[in-house]
C-alpha cells in the first residue's frame, strides 16, 4: 500500500497530481489503493480515478457520478452494507468484492495513455496473484479489459471485450464485461440500470448465493 501511495513512475501522471494538489490541498491527490474485501471472490476493475471523485476522496468511485450505479447495485446484490459511498471514513464495507482500476492515478482528461497503463498494470497482476480466492474479475469498459488481459499474461486478441460476455481464465477465474457506469454512459442509455444489474445476476449464478 505505502509503495503505490509513493509511486511517481508515470512523469506526466506525477506532475498533473502535483498541480492538483496545489490547486486542491484538501484532495487526496495520489494513487488510489484498491478498496474492499482483501479476501473477496469478485474485484471489480475500473479505468482510473475521477478528478473530484476518488481524487478528492482516496476511493474508488467514490463521490463521483460514476459511483452511484455502481454502490447501488452492489448494495442490491448483496456486496455492500450501504447502497452509497460518501467518503473513504464513512461506514461503507464491501462483502465478498473489492474495487480497484487500471491505472492508480488521474490522468488528465480521464484519458491515461497506453505506457502508462502498461507501467501501473504490475499493480493489478501484483492484485491478482496475492489473491487466489477471486473468482470472478468484473472489467468496466475496454481498457479494464485489456489491462486484466496484460495482467494475466494473456494475448489482447484472445478474448474480445463486449458488455455482457463472460470469458474463462486460467485458475478457474471468469471475466465479466460490461460498459463502464460513467455519467456518458448512463445518461445516453448505453448502460442502463436493468443492463448493470443483468450483468450481477451473473456474477452471483458464477459465486452462487
């Protein structure tokens, strides 16, 4: 945890956090650890934190437009305590899941660049192997995707990202798909709660009740 708060290895990414923090001295303003259960089946797998979400907050999607499908859902299918997530010190706990992303740190215009998440991608394979009891891998978007498949030492051409698939991995994982909760996405429909809640269902017929 201390090693990925302290990292600086992406140049572009440690100077724009930097400006941040000037700007914004009550931010978090650094890398953002994984939040959840650190012996949870299911981690969840975004794209990189939001400039006034987990930013400002130091959780992932948290007190962003893109938490509140997520927290929701999760709280409806039984991986919350509470179906919102206010700050990184309210009473939130997360059952049997775990939130982490791509890449740790925000990247200016939300859009991290290919070596950068290639240099923070040890941090996810770090993720995956010291916890052999993830069963299920939820990536939001395509980029989530590509970095689990890089995590895993996998081709980027062996399993194709569309909302909804599932893919077998080795060690008896799967990979779920689906469309990143973003206010984009959300507001023009293209995921819709009855689309992100399908895709739970799922994830619980693949860990059972």
């Amino acid at each position: 945890m201390e090693k990925l708060l302290r990292c600086t290895d992406c140049p572009r990414l440690a100077g724009f956090l930097a400006e941040v923090r000037q700007r914004e001295p009550g931010y978090h303003a650094r890398p953002v650890p994984p939040f959840g259960d650190p012996r949870a089946r299911l981690l969840i797998v975004g794209l990189a934190p939001g400039m006034h979400g987990a930013n400002r907050t130091g959780r992932p999607f948290t007190g962003d437009h893109a938490g509140i499908l997520l927290y929701e859902t999760l709280h409806a299918f039984g991986f919350g305590s509470r179906p919102d997530s206010v700050s990184a010190d309210d009473d939130l706990c997360l059952l049997d899941c775990r939130i982490t992303n791509a890449v740790k740190c925000l990247p200016p215009a939300n859009k991290p660049e290919p070596g950068e998440i290639k240099t923070c991608n040890r941090y996810l394979a770090d993720e995956l192997q010291a916890a052999p009891e993830i069963r299920v891998i939820l990536a939001l978007g395509l980029v989530a995707h590509k970095a689990v498949l890089m995590a895993l030492g996998l081709k980027q051409s062996a399993l194709v990202f569309a909302h909804g698939a599932r893919h077998a991995l080795p060690g008896n994982r799967v990979l779920v798909d689906s469309y990143h909760c973003s206010r984009y996405n959300t507001q023009t429909r293209r995921l819709t709660s009855a689309d992100f809640q399908d895709v739970f269902r799922k994830i619980r017929d693949e860990l059972g009740a």
